[in-house]
C-alpha cells in the first residue's frame, strides 16, 4: 500500500479545508446558523451548496458521468476527513449520510433509467433520500434475516406492509430505498424497492427524539399498510436484497469513519487552542503532563484510526470487500471519536461543557457512533467470526504479483 496521495486528491483537499475555514467555520458560532433539530438551516445550507458547486466541490465520491470526479475510496477519505473539520462540513459538498450512502449505491445498482429518475435528483441537490431497512423488536436491526416487514408481489406490483424506525432523514427526504422481505429464503428472501415520498400507502409514524443534534429529517418510524411498488422500481433483481444492504452499508460505514476522523481531529484542535491560552497555578495547561498525556494519547489514537481507514478504502479501490477491515476501523474510530470529545470537554472545563464550542454537539452526536450501522460488539463478533476461520491468517499481507 502505498501512503502518498495523488496531487489531484492533494488538489481537492486543499480546496476543501480552504472552503472549510473560510466560508463554514464561523457560521457554527451563531446560533441562527441552526434550525431547531441542531444542524445547519436549510436556507443557509443552499446558499454554501451553490457555492461549493461553484468551486468545483461537488459530489466529489461519484464517477464523472454521475456528476462526480471519481475521487475513489482512498481520495474520499482524505476529503472527507477534511470536510467535517466542521460540524456542518459534509452537507455543504453532498458527501453527507444518508445522500452519500444512497447515491453510491444507486450509481452501482440502478438500471440507467433508475438513474435518470431516481439518482439524478440527489446528485443535483434537488431532492433528499432515505434508506428504509432497520425495524423495532422483534424486526430486523443488525440482523437483516429478521426482517418483518413484507412486500407482496399483485401483478406488476409489490404490496408493502410493515414498520420501519430510526429512518435516518425520512422527514425530508423524497426518494427512499426500502428493503422489504418477498420470501422465506435465508438468503434471498430480501428486496430492495424504490418508492416516492409522494406514493399513498405509508405515514411517518413519528420523529423519534434522540440525544443528539440530527441529520436534517431526523431519525423516524414509518408504517407501511399498503404501499404499492410497481416492479420496475426494484433494484437488481427479486431476492438481491441481501446484496444491496451489503453494497449500501460496507462502503457507508467507512464513510462515516472518515468524516468521524474530521471531528476527531476538531477536538484535538480546540483542546490545544485552549491549553496553550489558559493559565492555572502559575503555568499554560499545555505544560501540564497530564494534558500532554491525554492529547499525545488522542493523536496516536486517530492516527491508528486514519490508517485504519484508508486500509479499507484500498482494499474497496481494488476489488475487495474490506470486511474485516471496515470493521475493525468502525469500531476503533467510533471509540476515539467520543473519547476525543470527553477529553477537549475535560480541558475546557466548563467552557466546552458550554454551547461556546461545538464540543457539546460533538459530544452528544458521537454517542451514536458506537450504535449505528451495527455497534461495537457486532463488530467483534464478525472480527472473532473471520479469526476463527482465518486463524493465523487474519494477519497475513498480500503479496505483490511479481508479473
């Protein structure tokens, strides 16, 4: 693996951390910047899309002919990293969740008329998306074979009955992805369906209040009674619908790994801005080796994550699936996320326990970093999975092809 980035990824990050600091950094400190779920207004959030689209900072993860620039994983991850060095970074260049995972899939999935009508939107910034998939108990959550909710197939159509929650940007969003149950096969007993905000049929039960600030749309529950599909809005085929969580949700857990990382790094920059200016007993907290410890600490940590990270991203760039890999990168860089949190919280004191920085949104949004798409024990009970099949070999290195 080699560690040197391309310049044109060098290119693009430089465009972005620029755009970043000069155009969305201070909007955080103002609280009309927000609208009344914690994330960035709406109105404003048009207004910075227009401009990061004027720049060139557009879609940046989709292929060229999508709209993109066809950065790749490993381009991605720098990018991205250096997109949610604000709070309200990863919106502003359409690379946030749950746009980002949905645009990626349907790039790779969807036939080209599915495209015209049901991707194009989200990648000119018309529409927003959703993915329907978890339910409540005793329904499908990390485990897809769980799955409740049902879609009947009546002619030339799919009759969808059922309960879905915790639908990250439902209340927004126009286009969603549902993954219903058609049969009973452990293996190809799920689909995944098309479906327009508008269609009759389904309701948003409710906006499920959570600790956090929210992406825009909120967290939902929605109920099915009756929602009819025509079949030409399946994606891939009846019974592919295993595959499509799987094409959706490997890729998108990297991808918050990667914007994790950015705020990471955030509350590692406000703790040091903060130790180097505050005096206690006579000294600069930056010379307190308790302080130097917790921030040494941190930057080992997310170095470790980073790598972690872009691991993954190359073994995505060339082919493979990057399981294990994912894994262990989501659960190391959810952990130091919170953790990068709690310390710059413990070094401001009271001042970041205050809504003076966004280390209390920080706080509060990395809580669910070690919950969504699959929590941390999940994790390691695949990691133990591929230990006991692999053995020693978990570790191996890939060796260069000498031809």
């Amino acid at each position: 693996m080699n560690f040197e980035i391309p310049a044109r990824v060098e290119d693009f990050r430089v465009r972005i951390a620029g755009f970043v600091e000069r155009e969305v950094l201070s909007l955080e400190a103002d609280r009309a910047s927000y609208d009344a779920h914690g994330n960035i207004a709406l109105p404003l959030l048009e207004t910075l899309r227009a401009r990061a689209r004027a720049e060139g900072l557009w879609c940046l993860q989709l292929k060229p002919e999508t709209g993109g620039q066809g950065l790749g994983r490993m381009g991605m991850a720098v990018c991205y990293e250096e997109m949610n060095r604000s709070i309200f970074g990863p919106v502003v260049f359409n690379s946030a969740a749950p746009d980002d995972g949905n645009m990626m899939v349907l790039e790779k999935a969807a036939t080209p008329a599915q495209k015209e009508r049901w991707l194009k939107p989200i990648v000119d910034g018309a529409v927003r998306s959703s993915f329907a998939m978890t339910e409540p108990h005793p329904g499908g959550g990390s485990d897809p074979s769980m799955m409740l909710t049902t879609a009947t197939r009546n002619g030339d159509r799919y009759i969808v009955r059922g309960r879905k929650w915790f639908i990250t940007g439902a209340a927004e969003a126009k286009h969603f992805i549902l993954v219903a149950r058609t049969s009973d096969d452990p293996r190809r007993g799920l689909t995944a369906f098309l479906f327009d905000r508008d269609q009759p049929g389904w309701r948003i039960d409710r906006r499920i209040d959570i600790m956090g600030p929210e992406e825009h749309g909120g967290h939902c529950e929605l109920v099915f009674d009756g929602l009819e599909i025509p079949a030409e809005n399946m994606l891939l085929n009846e019974g592919d619908g295993l595959k499509i969580t799987q094409m959706r949700l490997g890729p998108a857990r990297l991808t918050h790994c990667m914007r994790w990382l950015g705020l990471s790094k955030r509350c590692v920059e406000i703790a040091r801005t903060y130790a180097a200016e505050r005096f206690a007993f006579g000294e600069r907290l930056s010379k307190r080796e308790s302080v130097q410890i917790k921030l040494g600490d941190l930057a080992m940590r997310i170095e470790i994550g980073r790598l972690l990270v872009m691991k993954a991203a190359w073994e995505l760039d060339r082919g493979g699936f990057a399981r294990k890999e994912v894994s262990m990168a989501k659960v190391q860089v959810a952990n130091v996320l919170h953790d990068a949190a709690d310390v710059a919280i413990q070094i401001n004191g009271a001042r970041g326990y205050s809504k003076d920085t966004v280390l209390e949104w920080i706080y509060r949004y990395a809580r669910q970093a070690r919950l969504v798409d699959g929590a941390d024990e999940v994790h390691k009970m695949v990691l133990n999975r591929f230990l006991n099949e692999e053995g020693s070999g978990f570790w191996r290195w890939n060796v260069e092809d000498e031809g």
